[in-house]
C-alpha cells in the first residue's frame, strides 16, 4: 500500500463508520470513493464498515478504461459511477453514495425533491432529480447517474439510494447528511399535503449568499 496515501485512505475508513453511526448506511450498503492525483481510492465490495482498514482501500487509475484495479480486495460493484463522475466532474474530490431511509424512499417512489427548503442551493440548482434505473453495478446504471449529476451535486437514484459529490470528503459527508434531511422534510410535507416551494431566484439568492458563509477573520470581513 502507498504510505503517500494513508491519510486518504483512513479518511475514507472514518467516512464510512460516520455514515453508519449517522444512519445513513447498514451493513455493508453504500460506498465512499476519493481522487488521489489520477487514481480514484474506493471502499472494497460487501465489506461492513468497521470492517475496512486503509489497506483495504482499492485503487483505480481514472485514466484506464475498464476496471483495472489494484488492492487485496474487489473494489464496491458501484465504481462505475465513482469513476465515472470524477472524470467528469474535475470538481469533485470524492463521492458518497448510501442507502440512507427517507432519500431511499423517495428513490423508490421516483419523487424528485423539490426547493421546499434554502438548503436546496448546496446542491447546485432548484431540486434533487431522480436517475433513471437500472441494475446496481452495472454500466448501464452510471449512464444514468451521470445524468442526473448534471449541474447538481446530488441526485436519487432511482429504486436504490442517493448520491452527492463534492471537493472534499467533509463537505461530501456533509452534503450527504443534508439531502438526507431535504428527503425527511419532504416525505413529511408529502404526508401533510405538501408544503411551499422556493423560487429559483430565492435558491439563487441563497446560494450567492453561501458565498459570504462561514468563519472569517475581521481582515476578510473589512477587506
């Protein structure tokens, strides 16, 4: 294993444990991957999370067609799409995917979420689509998911789970943990009736407003 890429690949090893302590995963559901230079680090097939170590953590060169990999263990079945978006999308530095409950639900009822909260500008535009379906692991399946990523940064996939991508892990994990919240909201809302939808220049407004969001020193605040 690259002694150049332990930080990496225990942060992916702790990323999986937090999606399951999250409730975002069970079992062995769900798959974290990491841009490393021009190789993708992915979460080994069917392996529980408290189960993966660093050494476990398969490699694929991004630039290689077809499924060559390096490692002790398979790489999840779902490389196709990890591999996929990070050839795609030079944004993305790493991409979760999960099973998580309410986002599953929706995926499974083909209900994309609407702007029915400000959050929906971390995500890129006025609502989280839906893929198309298609078998888990298969090619067919990334086609899709492609998609649906189109200027958003999660989608559902449909009858399956969600997917978000972005520059680091934490914000990934992060945007994870959000749209699972949009798709609690909204599966509630759903049961009430329904609720009130956010304008695209409301989500506009709020994703310039991101821009000014978070900590600042007194020096970039005047400046």
């Amino acid at each position: 294993m690259s002694q150049e890429h332990r930080k990496e690949r225990e942060e992916i090893c702790n990323a999986m444990v937090t999606l399951d302590d999250w409730g975002l995963n069970r079992g062995s559901s769900g798959n974290v991957s990491m841009r490393v230079g021009d190789h993708m680090l992915i979460t080994p097939s069917g392996v529980p999370p408290h189960d993966i170590t660093p050494e476990t953590i398969a490699s694929m060169p991004l630039s290689a067609d077809g499924d060559q990999w390096s490692g002790p263990l398979a790489p999840s079945v779902e490389w196709h799409f990890h591999k996929a978006l990070l050839k795609q999308r030079p944004e993305f530095g790493a991409i979760v995917h999960t099973h998580a409950p309410f986002s599953t639900i929706l995926a499974d009822a083909r209900k994309p979420i609407p702007a029915i909260h400000y959050m929906m500008a971390a995500f890129g535009g006025t609502d989280i689509p839906v893929s198309g379906y298609a078998r888990y692991g298969s090619a067919e399946l990334s086609v899709h998911v492609l998609q649906a990523m189109e200027d958003r940064c999660g989608c559902l996939i449909a009858n399956h789970g969600m997917l978000v991508g972005g520059d680091t892990l934490q914000k990934t994990l992060w945007l994870a943990a959000e749209l699972e919240a949009l798709a609690h909201q909204y599966w509630h809302l759903l049961a009430i009736g329904g609720g009130h939808v956010l304008s695209a220049d409301e989500i506009a407004e709020t994703a310039a407003g991101f821009e000014e969001y978070g900590p600042r020193s007194e020096n970039e605040v005047s400046g």
